[in-house]
C-alpha cells in the first residue's frame, strides 16, 4: 500500500513550500521545526516499513528536515537582526 504525503510544506510555512516561516512568535518557530522533525521522522518510520517506495519516503523525510533547518536559520537570523535593532536604538549617540 502507497502512503500519501499527510500534508503539503505549503500547508505549515504561509510562504510555501521551501520558504523559511518569517515573522513567527518564537512559540510557533519552535512549532514548526517540532513538527518538520515530526513529518522527517513518520516518513522514515514509513521507509522502513514500506520497502518499495522507501527512496520515495526517504526523500520526502531529507525534504522535512530541509524545512526544519531553514526554519531555525530564519528564527536566528531574525533573532540576531531584531536585536542589532533594539541595541543601536537603545545605545547612547556619540
């Protein structure tokens, strides 16, 4: 028996499929990549368990992990630019 995809990258990022999640609560960035690693994990678990299309599941697992990387760069990188901004807002002109 073939699995299906359970739900399309569109379907977790507003941006779409290999898009980082921009402009998240930190909540829901820790949401997101909990549940990119999730989706990797079920699609490996269905590698094992499915022989014939195991490239298929494996591929499809590489592609959660992807997101869940780009997830965690995006959060840092708007981490690191927000607070660059609130730090030059905050220090004292010379």
């Amino acid at each position: 028996m073939r699995l299906r995809r359970l739900m399309a990258p569109a379907q977790i990022g507003a941006q779409g499929r290999d898009a980082p999640f921009s402009e998240v609560p930190r909540g829901v960035a820790v949401k997101n990549i909990r549940d990119c690693r999730a989706m990797g994990s079920l699609f490996r678990q269905f590698a094992a368990f499915d022989p014939v299309h195991s490239s298929e599941h494996l591929i499809e697992a590489q592609r959660w992990e992807h997101l869940a990387e780009a997830e965690i760069i995006s959060h840092f990188q708007e981490c690191n630019t927000t607070g660059a901004a609130i730090a030059l807002a905050v220090s004292p002109a010379h």
